[in-house]
C-alpha cells in the first residue's frame, strides 16, 4: 500500500507565482535603469569624441590660415584699398564690375545672431598640398599706362599664364589675372576677356579712378581657387541636421556643405587683436559690431588669433520626471568666455546632454611673417 503524497496547496502556488513576478520586475525595472544609463553614458561619450574631433578639424585648417600671403614682403598687409573687377563669371562671384567686397583676410567671422557664427578661413596657396609653394613675387620696372594690358617686370618667370597678380604700393592693391607671359620681353599681360576673369576692360578704366602703378611696386603672382580668387575653408553649423559642415574650394570640384561632424549644434568664434605692429594679442571682440562685422583691410593685419567654442549634443534623449514638468536645463551652456544663446534651440533642448569645446588658435603664418 503506498503511503500518502502531498503537494503544494492553490494558496502556496499562488504566493510563489507572486513573488516570482514580483523577483522579475524588480530584476527588469534594475536592467532598464542601468540600460538607461549605460546609453546615456554611452552618448555622452559620442558626444565628447564628436567634439574633440570636430574641433580638431578646425583647428587644423584655421592655424595654416593665411598661408602664402606674406611672401616676399607683399600682401594683403600693404593693402589700404583693394581695388577687383570682375566680368560677370562665376569664379570671381558672377558680378559685373567693381567687386566691392573683396577681402583677403586670413580668417572671417560671420556673425550668427542668436544662431552659430560661420568661420571662413583663407589661403593665397593651396592648403591641401604639401609640396604648394607660395607666391612668386617680383617687382614693376617701368610705370604701368593706363589703360594697361600688360605690366613691365624685372622677372616675368615667377608668374604663368591664368595666375593672378597682386600689384600694390603705397596701401594700394589691385587684382589681376595674367593672360600671357612674355619672357624675353620681361612683360606680363593681363588683357580682358575669355581668360581674363579679374581684368577691367580700358573702358571701364577710363571711367574709374583706378591706380597707375610706378616702378618699384610689388607685383605677387599666385594659383587661382575653384570659383574664387583664393582658397577658402568654410565652416558652418546646419541647425536643422545638427551637424557641423565644411565648403572647400581647394578641391576640384569645389566642395559644398560636407558633413565633418554630426551632433554638432553650435560654434561662436571672436578675433584676437593686437596693436597695430604689433604680435601680442590684448583684445578680444565679436563679428557683431564695427569694425569687426566687415573688417577694412587696415583690420586684417591685427588679428593674430581666434578663439572658437563648440557644443555637441548626446543623442539620447532624456525623459522629464513627468509630462508637465518639461526638461528644464539645471545650468546654462557657456564656454570661458561666451553663454551660448538656447533661445534659437528646439523646446526640449533640456532633456538632452551637452558637452562644450573651446580653443585658442593663432594664426601661426600672420605672426611667423612679422605682420
């Protein structure tokens, strides 16, 4: 006869199956908690690697800016008045005439607003090859007529047919393209035309008060950029992609808006004065106000340095506690020496993580060259 068996009893299975749901969601509710968490952290990371890099990028292009303007001891430093024409091409801005906002500085902030800052950076020589050399400088010999297409040099060699021509003295500078080399005949021609770009017709001459320029004046030939007269890096933020962009018309086709780093959500540069003369930055001033929104070429020799701040953002988004208590930010974003305006930033801009990047950045080419 088999002795009796017992089980377990309805209440007891019932008490286990609670506490094995209960075990369960406290193991699920500490897995998403730490889930949460390690994406968060996780994204902080991206962000952090985002702007390290980004502002990396940058700051490698911005202290080769002003490469090859000082060569010889001409360049954009001499120029009081830059004189430009262009004969309605694309390459020189699809213009007719004067070109009135021509500048050669190494480095142009674009101020934004309550939005990013655009940084322009600029080059008379290509920036992407090693081997580029910098302008090839000679001097007038004998006193330019005007109308002129053609200027008597004392080494016609140091230029090439398409380059073109910076001819100054005197704070004087005039834009030109070389259409022909005569090197026997040490003259260099800059007709207008086909393959004349940058050069005025003798009408338009007649009719303008353009310099003559004498002997001595300085005569600086350099390569021609893709759609402009000199090679120019243009960084900017794309608010609605988040994403910090880069134009380059050193590349062949010129580059527009190439993506350099996503999760890129604001940038805000100032210029670094100094004295006239002088190497020692003591000022530092916003593109907002005058001079310093269109600097005059008597400005661009002052500026020795930029400063530049980056924000990146996370790309987890963090849940308010509750529905109606929105994401309130518990601090503002600033770098040093700037407050980041967020008014211009999406509503739930607080439910995201920011990390804030900044660097000073000389010029290293402006001051090497004693400005």
């Amino acid at each position: 006869m088999y002795g009796s068996q017992r089980g377990f009893t309805l209440i007891e299975v019932m008490v286990g199956l609670v506490i094995g749901m209960l075990g369960t969601l406290i193991v699920a509710q500490a897995f998403t908690n730490n889930e949460a968490r390690k994406r968060a952290i996780t994204s902080g990371a991206d962000a952090q690697a985002s702007g390290g890099i980004a502002l990396y990028m940058l700051e490698r292009d911005a202290k080769a800016a002003g490469w090859g303007m000082a060569a010889g001891g001409n360049s954009y430093a001499a120029c009081a008045k830059v004189f430009a024409y262009c004969d309605k091409k694309a390459d020189c801005g699809g213009a007719d005439g004067a070109i009135s906002d021509l500048s050669f500085a190494p480095t142009l902030i674009k101020d934004g607003g309550k939005g990013p800052d655009t940084l322009t950076i600029q080059y008379f020589a290509d920036p992407n090859l090693s081997s580029s050399l910098p302008p090839g400088v000679t001097s007038i010999r004998r006193k330019m007529p005007q109308p002129s297409a053609e200027l008597d040099v004392a080494n016609p060699t140091v230029c090439e047919a398409g380059d073109l021509a910076m001819v100054s003295q005197g704070g004087n500078c005039t834009l030109m393209q070389i259409t022909q080399v005569q090197s026997e005949a040490g003259k260099l021609q800059h007709n207008p035309g086909a393959n004349g770009t940058y050069n005025p017709s003798a009408d338009f001459l007649n009719g303008s008060d353009w310099p003559k320029y004498p002997a001595g004046a300085s005569v600086a030939c350099f390569k021609p950029a893709n759609g402009g007269p000199i090679f120019r890096k243009v960084y900017s933020v794309n608010t609605a992609a988040k994403q910090l962009e880069r134009s380059d018309n050193s590349q062949n086709p010129a580059v527009v808006n190439e993506v350099v780093m996503a999760d890129v959500v604001d940038l805000q540069a100032e210029y670094g004065v100094a004295p006239a003369k002088s190497q020692t930055v003591d000022t530092w001033v916003s593109a907002k106000t005058a001079p310093w929104d269109n600097p005059a070429p008597g400005d661009w020799t002052r500026v020795k340095a930029i400063r530049v701040a980056l924000v990146t953002r996370a790309g987890q988004y963090e849940r308010p506690a509750s529905a109606s208590a929105g994401c309130t930010a518990t601090k503002a974003l600033a770098a040093s020496w700037h407050t980041f305006d967020t008014s211009s930033y999406p509503a739930d801009w607080g439910c995201y993580r920011y990390r804030v990047f900044e660097t000073v950045i000389p010029l290293r080419n402006v001051i090497w060259g004693k400005i």
